[in-house]
C-alpha cells in the first residue's frame, strides 16, 4: 500500500464521522444517506488523486470541500434544493484551515446521540454509531461485536430507517435522557473503537494509533461535557489514557507487535499516564462501579509497575475476578487465565483453561490459540506450544501478526532441540 493510501485510510475514519455530522446538521438526517454516500465519494476521490498528485497540504480541508461538493451534486440529481449554507460552506472549504475544533466536537456529540437512540435495540444502536460516527467497515465492527458481516449491515438499514420514521431530531436530548438512556452506549462504542485501533485481528493492519487517539479525543469530549461528565465517563477516558500511553512501545521497526513483557517502558507516554490518573481519581464516588472502573484500575496497576517483573499479578487477578463476576465473556475469562498464569503459575492457568466452560464458543480465535500456545510454552510443552501458535497465525487477519505466531512456533521447537 502506497504512503497516500496509508494515510488516506488512517485519515479517513478518523475524519469520516466529523464529516457525517456537519454535512447532516445541513441537510438533515432524514438525508443521512446521502450524505454517507457523499462522504464515502470524497474518499473514493482522494484514492484516485492523491497518489497521482501527491498529499495535499491540508489533507482533512481536501475531504471536507470533496464530501461537500459531492453532496451538492448527489442534493441536485436528486432534485432536492440544495440548503444555501452547503454550498457557500463548500466554496469556503478550499481554505487550508479546517472548521473549528469547538464546532466539531458538539456535532459529533451530537451523531453519536443520534445513532444511540433508545428506541433502537442495543446491537443496533453500537453498529450504526460505529458505521456512522466511527466510520469502521461493516467487517469490523461485525468481529468487535461477535456478529456476522450480513447481521451487521442488516442491523444498520434498519436501524436508519426507524429513526427516518421517527423523525428523530439530531439536536441533543434532554440531560437526563443522555445520560440515562444512551450514555452507556456512547462509551461502549468509543471502548470499542480504541480496541478496533489497539489490536485488528481482521483488518490489515494490526495496530491503527490513529483510530485510538480519536477514541480518546471523544472519551475527553465526553468526560469535559457537562451532560456527560460521569463516573463511567472518567474511568473509560483514564483506561484509554493508559492503554494509549503504551502505543510508543507496542511496535518495533518492521512493523511488528512488542508484546507487554519486552516492552521498552520509558517510551511510554507518562503524560498520558498522569492523565490517566487524573480521570482515574475523578471516576471515584459514583453510586456504581463500571466496567471501565475495573479494567482502569487494572491498567492503572500495569502503570504504576517500573518493570514487567514488578507488576502486581495478584492485584490483577483481583480485578479480572470482579470483572468475570460482573462482566462475564470469554474475553474477560481468557485475560483473567493471562493474569492468573504470571499470580499462581502456568499449570494453574492450564488447568482452569481446559476446564473453563465460558471459553468453549471461543476455541477458533487467535486469541485462544494464542493463550494456549503461551502455556504450553511456559510448561516446557514445546510441540503442542507449537501447534498452538500455527493455528494462532492462520487465524490471523493480517500479515504482521501471522508472522509473529510463525515466528514463536519456530522458535518454541528450536527450543525442544
């Protein structure tokens, strides 16, 4: 992939949420369709130009005057009447300056509450804000939500199509409204865009910091409004503070994945991790504990660990113990094992592995294979660490983490030799 399709792609689903907001505000939802199209033209548009071209100067000011000329001319086939602001907003758009941050955030907000909207069910409601909002594909947020690709676009057809019949406003609801009934899946959404950007096992890049930063930026929009500005809020943003805060050190020169052990820890962001800590402390004295909460504080022990060596694993395992009462999944249950092998040993996390019921949906993941490669490893099993790892790389959905189970199934069995 060429440096402006890289860029493009990053760029695009950082920006392509923003874009849907404004241009909506415009036209209207009950225009969001063409307006998504539009949007998705300007991308189509810079796909053909910019490697030929080169990147322009202001790459997010070139999508915005693409998606809004765009939408002009798909307004205009369509015979609608085009809002005069679209079309002086477009003229102005060639300016390098991109609109202003302040305005940006308020709309955004103000997508990710439409697509929340109670009267949709809850699956609905996280594929559209992903699609819409977060600009993720269809795949994607089919593997964040355990669902199939044909599911997922279902889901969003229908789901635009109720609010159109609603005629939902795209003005922000009452306080109580937000905070009652579509907060949590705001947050779930962002929680799942930061971990689509943290670790891709479907897309073709492993690791987008791009799409985690953007994640962040809303978690901070969200914790600073005074409609929003909950426990719940706090504690997502000081999680995504410090799992951000390791993205330094996540990957080496080639591209490849460091994991936590062999991670080089002055590289990690500590302002980052002060911040973290701030929202951390500001997420205390709520009347509820979170999930977010809980997987804050076992970040936040991760963070406070000068070495690998000196973490505390029995804390850990604490937390991911409320968190498995709480919140069970066999995500949860998988790091809880990691978590217990480093408290109590590898035989242990082996032997509740096996056993473990929650885990029986889950045995042709790569982060099951993953898990079971790691124990037999550090059992001393290297054949079946082996096979293990394989099986981890041919699940894997992008070349980077395939050869980096690859290379620890080589290096397992040069071990038993």
């Amino acid at each position: 992939m060429s440096d402006a399709h890289t860029l493009l792609a990053d760029l695009f689903r950082r920006e392509a949420g923003r874009l849907v907001a404004m241009l909506t505000r415009r036209v209207g939802t009950a225009r969001i369709d063409l307006v998504e199209d539009a949007v998705q033209d300007a991308l189509i548009a810079a796909m053909r130009t910019w490697p030929l071209q080169g990147i322009p100067r202001n790459p997010p000011a070139w999508l915005h005057t693409a998606a809004r000329n765009a939408l002009t001319d798909r307004l205009r086939r369509a015979r609608f009447e085009v809002p005069t602001e679209v079309e002086s907003s477009a003229e102005k758009a060639s300016d390098t300056s991109f609109p202003g941050e302040e305005a940006l955030q308020d709309e955004l907000l103000n997508l990710i509450a439409y697509c929340c909207h109670p009267a949709l069910s809850a699956p609905a409601r996280l594929s559209l804000t992903l699609r819409l909002a977060c600009g993720l594909g269809v795949d994607e947020i089919a593997g964040a939500l355990l669902a199939t690709p044909l599911s997922v676009a279902q889901r969003i057809v229908r789901a635009k199509r109720e609010l159109r019949d609603l005629a939902v406003s795209f003005e922000l609801p009452p306080v109580r409204e937000v905070v009652e009934e579509r907060l949590p899946t705001i947050l779930q959404a962002i929680y799942l865009l930061f971990d689509a950007g943290y670790l891709s096992t479907r897309h073709e890049q492993w690791s987008r910091p791009m799409l985690c930063m953007e994640a962040l930026r809303l978690a901070r929009i969200l914790a600073a409004h005074p409609t929003t500005n909950e426990p719940p809020t706090h504690a997502l943003a000081a999680l995504l503070c410090f799992a951000a805060a390791r993205l330094p050190a996540r990957i080496d020169r080639d591209g490849q994945p460091i994991p936590l052990a062999r991670q080089d820890r002055s590289k990690w962001d500590r302002a980052l991790i002060a911040e973290g800590f701030r929202h951390f402390d500001a997420a205390i004295g709520g009347d509820a504990i979170s999930r977010y909460h809980i997987e804050a504080a076992i970040a936040a022990a991760h963070a406070r660990a000068a070495t690998f060596d000196a973490t505390d694993w029995n804390e850990i395992l604490t937390h991911y113990d409320a968190l498995d009462e709480l919140y069970p999944s066999a995500v949860v249950s998988l790091n809880r094992i990691i978590a217990l092998r480093y408290a109590q040993g590898a035989r242990a996390a082996l032997d509740e592995f096996i056993s473990s019921s929650s885990l029986q949906d889950v045995q042709d993941s790569l982060v099951y294979r993953a898990t079971l490669g790691e124990l037999h490893a550090a059992l001393g099993d290297h054949e079946s660490a082996a096979v293990a790892y394989r099986a981890a790389a041919d699940l894997a959905g992008n070349d980077a983490l395939a050869e980096l189970f690859r290379q620890r199934a080589v290096a397992v069995v040069e071990r038993s030799d």
